[in-house]
C-alpha cells in the first residue's frame, strides 16, 4: 500500500511539472519555520531553525569546477582571509556549494547555509519532481544542484533568460544558529554536525547563565582566531555568495534579494513570482504562515541575552566585517537593535579601540574555555579531530582590522604558527 502511494505521488508530481500547478505533499515533509512570525527590523524571534542530526549525503564538486570557482573568486573580490582558522575535522565544505536551480522556471538561488536551508532545499527539490523522499531534514540538499540535474553553470546566465535570487539572514543571529546546531547538544545528548563545531561542545542541559557563559566563550575565541574556514556553517555569506558567483549574486545583481525575517512566507512568493510561479500554495507549505514545523534548535535563552556583552559583540563584528560591508542592510534585523543606534560602519571603521572592547578576563576565558574539547570519531581510522590545535591569541592590537580609510588587518594565521598556548584537553 505505501509503495503504491508513493508511485502515485511521484507521477503526479511528474505530471504536474508538464502540465499544471504541483501536487502538495503530506505535511509532515514540510520543515519549514520562522514563516509566520510577522518580523520587522530591528527585533528578530527567538527560535532557530535546528533540528536533530540526519547523516547529509555530500557531493563533491568536480576539481574543474572547483578550480574555476576559486578563480572567480580571486578575480572578482578580495576575501576576507584575516579572521579564519583551520579545522580539520569539517566535513561541510564551501567548496561543495553551488546554486540552487529550477530550470523550468529558469531561477537560480544561492543556497546559504543556517539561512533556512533546509526550506529552500525542499521547495526546489519538489519544484523538480524529485519526490518525497529527497524532503526533510538531513539529506538530499545537493539534488537541485547544476551537477545532479545534469547542468553546467555555464548555460546560467542572463541572456539566456534566468534569473537570480538569494535570502541572507543578519550575521549575529546566523553565527548563533551555526553555534546551536554543531557545538550544543539535545536534550537526548546527540549533536546534529558534532565535527562543524571546532571549539568546546556543550551537553545538554545546562543552566541559562551556563549557555551565556559558554557562547561568550566561543565569540571571544572567534575574535581572537578567527571563524572556521570553509565551513559553510561558519563562513561568512558574502563568501558564499562568491562561491556562487559573485557577478550573478551580489546584491546588485540579483532580481530577488530576500531576508530571514519579517514575513518569510511572502518574501518566498515574491521571489518565484518573479519567475512568473503564483501557485501560492507550494509556498505555504514549505514556509507555513503563522506556525513553526520541525528543526529547532537546543537553545532556549533569548538571542539578546546572549548577546548581552557589547564588548564582545563589538569585537565579533570584525570577523563578519565583509557581511556588513557587501550585503548592505543585511544586519537590520538583529545587529542594528543589540548596538542600540550604534552605526556598525562607524564600530567597523574604527582603527583603534575596537579589539581592546574585549576584556583581558575574557581572552584568557577563552584560553581555557570550559568544556571538553572533544575529538569526534567516525571510524578507528578517522584521523580529524573536532578543532585543529588553536592558534595563539593575539594581542588587542592584532584584532584590529583595516577600516575604509586605512589601517591594517591581521596577516593570515599560517599552519606553523599554531601554537599550544590554549592547552586543550582532547580527552
């Protein structure tokens, strides 16, 4: 009986793509959230788009593509390569991405990570016909992709009628997604991408005070070190969007630049009505208003207590500096609200005080977090571990970045210098 069903479904869904609007699946594929919480800038809810860990079934990109993607990005815009690390335990590689398609309909969108992904994924894997069982948390998220539909980047461009598209989700609010999901267990003790985290994890549960502690942690750590490079948990969404192509996705080239906040739901009608699809219903149930489904997160304090230290916001700023600068706007939903009418551009263009805003108590915090510092083990072979060894703090002055008007970053941390300094325990 299930399998017939399912035959059925997926004909439907087949002739549909031929000849009228497509079959809804059974809700309980739609995971979708933040829809319908009617957001306006500056305040943005609470609750983020987690959930329990499914294995993801990765593709890795041909070695050709790859290369001429890094070389558009070397050509196209400088990347921010002063605030980064290595971690070799990733398995989420920012090479791996590549922009969403519907050829159909001729829409190609820039898949961001810890942006309501798995949504998206969804939406267009149903807009393919490419069945139920692609839907969901944990799994098919490369089905839509140029390689798997059999398509080359090359055939997607404007003169041949397609069209461009992107949501972007306020930096801090993203960063503390990414935290949530990879370095904060559930309550049942399982973590959804244990080998993203590359820092201290946290078992579940633990005291409100506890979870602040502990992120504040983390911020002063990635102020000090930087993020996590090319993990497309952590790396910033302007580098994502290079990855895609930044002539096709920067801002001032997409037809459809959309926001996780506010009315999700009608953003996502807008953007397919721009490709001419007004089946409003699809939408709805991948992006149901005024409900949540699925994917949440195991942490429960309020993002504006967890960004209760200004001095540490501050100094985390610095890493997302490229976000703020390339993607205008992209910090109204949260950042503009915690800096309470503190201009971000101004806190960014400062050349002198900014990294000093981080307490001596609080790098040496994040010296010795708490925590384990765990090694996760895939098999007996498995040779990654969770963080590669940190490297050494820096002074105040070293946090200090260029501003538009001139000044210096910090080089780029080489292999060799990592140090011990933050004798970590791997136990």
């Amino acid at each position: 009986g299930g399998s017939v069903l399912l035959l059925a479904l997926l004909a439907a869904e087949a002739a549909a793509l031929r000849v009228g609007p497509p079959q809804l699946p059974h809700p309980r594929h739609a995971a979708a959230v933040l829809a319908g919480s009617k957001l306006t800038c500056p305040a943005e809810h609470g609750i983020f788009p987690e959930a329990p860990a499914r294995p993801q079934q990765l593709l890795q990109v041909s070695s050709e593509l790859h290369a001429e993607s890094a070389s558009e990005l070397e050509a196209e815009s400088g990347r921010n390569f002063s605030f980064v690390r290595e971690c070799r335990s990733i398995a989420d590689k920012l090479s791996m991405l590549q922009p969403l398609l519907i050829p159909r309909l001729k829409l190609a969108f820039c898949y961001v990570p810890k942006v309501a992904c798995t949504q998206f994924k969804d939406l267009f894997n149903f807009l393919n016909g490419l069945g139920n069982e692609t839907l969901g948390f944990g799994h098919h998220y490369f089905m839509s992709m140029p390689k798997r539909l059999h398509m080359t980047m090359q055939n997607v461009t404007r003169e041949n009628g397609w069209k461009f598209a992107a949501f972007t989700r306020d930096p801090l609010l993203r960063y503390l997604s990414a935290f949530g999901s990879t370095c904060v267990s559930t309550s049942g003790g399982k973590f959804e991408h244990v080998y993203e985290c590359c820092g201290p994890t946290i078992q579940m549960p633990i005291s409100d005070e506890d979870m602040i502690r502990r992120f504040e942690q983390r911020m002063a750590l990635d102020a000090a070190v930087g993020l996590v490079r090319g993990d497309d948990h952590w790396v910033e969404q302007s580098e994502i969007m290079k990855q895609c192509s930044w002539r096709n996705f920067k801002p001032e080239s997409l037809d459809y630049w959309g926001h996780l906040s506010g009315d999700v739901n009608q953003q996502v009608k807008s953007m397919l009505k721009v490709v001419n699809f007004t089946d409003d219903r699809v939408v709805d149930t991948f992006f149901p208003k005024n409900t949540r489904a699925g994917h949440t997160s195991p942490i429960t304090v309020p993002p504006r207590e967890l960004f209760r230290n200004k001095a540490i916001v501050k100094s985390l700023l610095k890493v997302f500096e490229d976000d703020y600068k390339r993607l205008p706007g992209v910090g109204c939903s949260f950042t503009d609200y915690i800096l309470n009418g503190t201009s971000v551009f101004d806190l960014l263009n400062i050349t002198t005080g900014l990294a000093a805003a981080v307490s001596k108590q609080n790098i040496q915090k994040a010296n010795r977090p708490a925590g384990n510092w765990t090694r996760p083990r895939r098999n007996r072979t498995a040779r990654s571990s969770a963080v590669q060894t940190a490297q050494a703090v820096p002074a105040p002055e070293q946090l200090q970045g260029a501003s538009s008007t001139g000044g210096t970053r910090p080089s780029r941390i080489a292999p060799d210098q990592l140090g011990a300094q933050m004798d970590l325990d791997f136990s």
